[in-house]
C-alpha cells in the first residue's frame, strides 16, 4: 500500500505543474482581449452621441387627450369622487384620496385594496381588488 500513496503523490506532483502552465497562458490571451477590448468600447461611445443629438430634435411630448376628456362618473363612484365630470387621471387621485383618508389598503400586502360600504359597488361587489385590477373596475364606471 505504501508503494500506491507514492505513485499518486508523484502523479499529483506531476500534474501540479502542467496547471500552473496553463495558468500562465491564460493572462497573455485576457491581456490581448484587453487590449482589442477598448477599441470596441470606443466605437460603442460614438454611436450613442448620435442617438443623443437626434433626441433633442424632437418636439416636446404632449399628454394624451383621451386621458385628459372629462367623463361623468356613474352613481355609485359619484358617492366617492363626487358627480361632476372628471378626467381620468384625477378620478384615480381622487379614490386613492379616499382610500388612503379611510385606511382602506390591506396591512399586509399593500397592493390590496379593502372595500368599504360606498366601495364595494365600485368593485362589483368584491370584498378586496388589487390596486391594478382596481383601475380597471372602475372605468366601468366612467362614461
């Protein structure tokens, strides 16, 4: 058994330096990709100049006006955000006003939104909505 352990303590000895080597020849490869690397890199920074000028061509961006048209709330979202025409972006304030003022988010999973009496109607009935499903429920209720 003795003679065994030797033969393999020769063989890794053996094999120890070939590694090494190869760690050697390593370097000199990444210092090549290193030094081809930069050109690259220069030539990706021109292109987005380009992209950067082209940008500040372009007019200013404008709201969309379906946003923006006032539509009249139906009866049931009339008791939470009041009955005067609204646009859709102040309609969602509003409810998120009321939801916040009344407590209405779930404690633990904040996405969820509670209903309370003048809610639930709104959400067709449902006990709770995701704040994402609550935005559509309530076009519904916009005309």
């Amino acid at each position: 058994m003795a003679p065994a352990k030797k033969s393999a303590k020769k063989a890794a000895k053996k094999a120890a330096p070939k590694k090494a080597a190869a760690k050697k020849a390593a370097p000199k490869k990444a210092a090549a990709k290193k030094a081809a690397a930069p050109k690259k890199a220069a030539a990706k920074k021109a292109a987005p100049a380009k992209k950067a000028v082209a940008k500040k061509a372009t007019k200013k961006r404008t709201p969309n006006a379906a946003f923006m048209k006032a539509l009249t709330p139906s009866a049931d979202l009339a008791a939470v955000v009041g009955s005067k025409p609204l646009a859709r972006t102040e309609v969602v304030k509003q409810l998120w006003a009321y939801i916040k003022k009344n407590n209405l988010q779930d404690a633990k999973n904040r996405r969820q939104i509670n209903a309370d009496d003048k809610l639930k109607p709104v959400f067709g009935g449902k006990k709770s909505v995701s704040m994402f499903e609550m935005t559509k429920l309530v076009s519904k209720h916009l005309s």
